[in-house]
C-alpha cells in the first residue's frame, strides 16, 4: 500500500491488485476529519472489500482550502492526475466524490471511460442540499458536535445509527471529536453546492457510466439520476429498495458485486490500431 501527495496536497493510496486499476475519489470523510495515516489506511481497507482483487489509486482533497476554493480548481488539479493514469480509465466518485468526478468528466471527457457514482450524482438533491446548508449553519455556530450528530441518523439500521451516536458522545466527553478546522470543511462543502452542469452543452459524453445509489438517499434523489440521463447516454443504474445514504456501507457485499460486473465488461486494455 502506497501512500503519497499530489499536487502538494491531495492524498492519496494506491492499493495493488490483480485486475486493472481503477482511481477512486473520496467521500466527504476525506476532509471532515484531518488526514491521518491511520484514517487513511481505514478508508483503503473499505474500498478494498469492495473492490475485492482489483488495484485502486484512492485520491482525497485538499486538507487547507485556500479562501476562495472552488469546484473548478479542484477538477482541474484532478484532470492534471488524471492525464497521467493507464487507459482505459474508470472512476468512481463515492459521495461527494461523485459530485467531483461527473464534473471532471464534464470538463475533460476525454479522460474518462467509464464513470461510476456511489451514492452520489452530479449535484445534490433540494433535500441534501437543505441538509448541506444546515451543516454548514452548525459549524458557523460552533456546534461541532451538533455537526457530527448529524450524520447518525443516515444508515437504515437503526443499531447502526445508534453506535455511531453512542461513539460520538464518547469523543464529545474525552473532548476529543476528530473534526477538522470548520472553514475548511465549509469551503468544500460550499464550493460542491456552487456545482452546476449545463445538461443541454454535455449531452454526447461517451463514457460508460454505472449509478449504484439507495431509493430513500436524502442527498442524490431521483431527480438527480434522471437529469444524468440528460447527458449520458450510456448510462446504467442500481437502485436499491428501501436503502439510503449508506448503502456502501450497509449492503457492501452486494455493491461489490455490483461494481465488478460493471467493471469486468467495460474496463479491459484499448486494442491498438493496426
């Protein structure tokens, strides 16, 4: 597992496999909590259960957002990385992730394959982004621990939400809540809702694309996907019954199963010309 910066700022780990890499952009996990070895080895031990056998460069965001940080600075430091990765390339956006990685391949389609969003689309939903603007009202205020409590209510499994309470009140007593500076997670999650893309300007992008999202999703709805098929035609979807934000997490096994049949028929070696 190797583990390094681009740019002078964007971590990542590259993970090796015996199947073709895929690169992958983080969730907002990426830069709610400080960048740490440990967290980042957490994050690519996930990823590896889902991703099982197949090598992954995983790509995080810039833990210092200068004032004035926006969505465009981002996809153009990402399509410099990108310019540098074996083709045929597939990239999965995980989230937030996802919002990142529709507009790099908006911007520059000719670096992107094959697109998967996990959880994700192109912008938020009017429900996520109330819920994004209420994020940002806690950490403006100072609620940190308000903030993070926000995120327990988001798996289907009511046990897994109430570990998730039970261990954020345990940080919130040690006074010890791994939260990030809150301006520079407000300058991220300010410049995703700024994210617009013109659907009439995009609607020939070639690239194979794979939705895999829960129906009851607060953050990427229905209208969300369908205003993707606007600009990609070839796209696919999975949406699962009765599932949520977190369906990464709650149903991985099946996700997993999901992205490697996607993968195993549209990410193979370019033939050359002859």
């Amino acid at each position: 597992m190797e583990q390094g910066v681009f740019l002078g700022k964007y971590p990542y780990v590259a993970v090796e496999g015996d199947l073709p890499q895929v690169v992958v952009l983080n969730g907002g996990q990426a830069f709610v909590r400080p960048v740490t070895k440990q967290q980042l080895i957490k994050d690519a031990k996930r990823l590896h259960r889902l991703l099982s056998g197949r090598a992954f460069l995983m790509i995080g965001y810039d833990q210092n957002p200068e004032e004035g940080h926006s969505l465009g600075k981002v996809i153009s430091d990402l399509a410099q990385i990108l310019r540098d990765r074996q083709r045929p390339l597939a990239l999965i956006g995980l989230s937030y992730g996802g919002i990142v990685a529709t507009h790099v391949l908006a911007k520059h389609p000719e670096l992107v394959d094959n697109l998967i969003l996990l959880a994700s689309a192109h912008r938020f939903s009017t429900e996520g982004d109330r819920r994004i603007r209420r994020q940002i009202e806690l950490l403006e205020h100072g609620n940190r621990h308000e903030f993070l409590l926000s995120f327990a209510g988001l798996f289907r499994r009511g046990w897994m939400n109430a570990m998730l309470r039970m261990r954020l009140m345990l940080e919130n007593l040690k006074g010890h809540d791994k939260l990030n500076s809150p301006h520079r997670i407000i300058r991220h999650l300010e410049a995703a809702r700024e994210a617009k893309i013109d659907l009439c300007q995009n609607r020939r992008i070639a690239a194979r694309c794979l939705v895999i999202g829960g129906e009851l999703d607060p953050f990427f709805d229905s209208t969300c996907i369908e205003e993707l098929r606007g600009f990609l035609p070839q796209i696919q979807t999975s949406i699962f019954k009765n599932e949520g934000h977190m369906l990464p997490v709650e149903r991985a096994h099946d996700i997993s199963r999901a992205l490697e049949s996607f993968l195993a028929v549209n990410l193979f070696p370019r033939k050359e010309n002859v």
